[in-house]
C-alpha cells in the first residue's frame, strides 16, 4: 500500500470520534451552509430506488436518505465510523475498504440505483477503485454522484495539477485532528478518468457559499454506460 493511503486510513481511525462530533453538532461551515443540503438535493432528484453511501463516515447521510423511503447502505473503511453509525439503531452500516466493494455483498439489494461519495474520494486509487466496483454493483445506467471540494478553491496557491496535498483541519472543529494527506484532482482530470472507465458525465453542480456566492464544492453525476 503507498505511504499516503497508508496514512489516510491511519488518520481516520484517529479522527473518527472527533469527526462524528463534529458531524452531529453542525460544526463544519460550509456543510451547515450549503453542501449536506446540495447532496441530499442532487440524489433526490434522480429519485433512486436504492443507494450505496460509500465513505458513509458517521452516516447521517444514509439515515437522511432511509427518513425518505430510500432503500440504502453505507460503508466506510473505518470500523469506529461504522460504530458510530450503527449507534442509531440501523444495522444496513458495513466495515468495508473500497478495494473490497465489488466482492462485498449486501443481504437486502443486489444491485443499486446509486453511488454516492460525499467528500469520501480522498486517495488516488479511490477514484478507480469505486468505479469498478460500480461495474457489478451498480444496475444498467446506474449513476455515481460525488461531492467534493471545488478544484478551482481548493488549489489554493498551488499548482493546478494532479498531486498530493495535506488538509487543513482549521475549519472544522475548535478541537485538533490528526492531518492526513489527501488526492488533488483537477476538473479535467475528474471527468476524463471517470470516462475512460466507461461512465459519463450527466450533471456538474457547483454549491456556492450564500455570504461570498464563490463555490465551495463540486457535485459531479456520473452514469454507466
């Protein structure tokens, strides 16, 4: 495993009971402001029988998508996010790393309407690793929908190209986090990979913060072909 995903994963662990804290109690501007809501809107739109929440973290997604008759499950690659998200009574929450998703097996759907990675394609091999996987997972124009930071915003003063980073966590809790490294992509870059692996693009949305209207996250849709 390279260096840097090693670090993702370890990271993680480290992070997950801060993370759900931070989660619950609205303590990350920008997902109180715009993009939970962004992402709840882009999958309702496509009004998906089922869906996949990969990366489900503490899962307040799933449970937001399962309040509205989505059939679903979520999977995150860190077993004390997985606790987290059981804590709520529902066990459609698995322990799986997204290397393993196209042999995992999930006891109530066969195949789903949707993927979905909200702010979880952190990696490099993420990208790749999900949309193979949605190749036995996903049904017949079965879509991906991801959220993740603007290209544009999050260069920052960097070059815009495709390399590793590291996070900043000012923003997200009065608390500490470990850093983890993560996988910068740039828009190109995100659309052409998703395309050579026989998905193409459907819908771009941009969410943009209501104080400065300057984006703040990028929703891509993706479908199978």
């Amino acid at each position: 495993m390279d260096k840097n995903e090693k670090r993702i994963l370890d990271s993680w662990q480290m992070n997950a009971s801060l993370w759900a804290q931070a989660i619950r109690q609205q303590q990350i501007y920008s997902r109180a402001i715009a993009t939970d809501a962004a992402i709840l809107k882009a999958v309702s739109q496509l009004n998906p029988r089922t869906f996949l929440d990969i990366g489900c973290g503490e899962g307040w997604l799933s449970r937001q998508l399962f309040s509205l008759g989505i059939d679903g499950w979520g999977v995150d690659f860190c077993a004390a996010l997985i606790d987290a998200a059981r804590d709520s009574g529902d066990s459609r929450f698995v322990v799986c790393s997204y290397s393993d998703l196209a042999s995992q097996r999930f006891s109530t759907i066969s195949y789903f309407s949707c993927f979905i990675c909200n702010f979880s394609i952190i990696g490099e091999c993420a990208l790749d690793e999900i949309a193979k996987a949605g190749h036995s997972l996903l049904e017949s124009k079965g879509k991906i929908i991801i959220q993740t930071l603007h290209p544009i915003i999050a260069c920052g003063d960097s070059t815009y190209s495709n390399a590793w980073r590291e996070t900043s966590w000012q923003t997200v809790s009065d608390k500490p986090f470990h850093p983890t490294p993560w996988y910068f992509r740039t828009l190109e870059s995100w659309i052409n990979e998703f395309h050579a692996l026989n998905y193409r693009l459907l819908n771009l949305y941009e969410p943009c913060d209501p104080k400065t209207n300057k984006p703040i996250s990028i929703i891509f849709v993706f479908e199978r072909e």
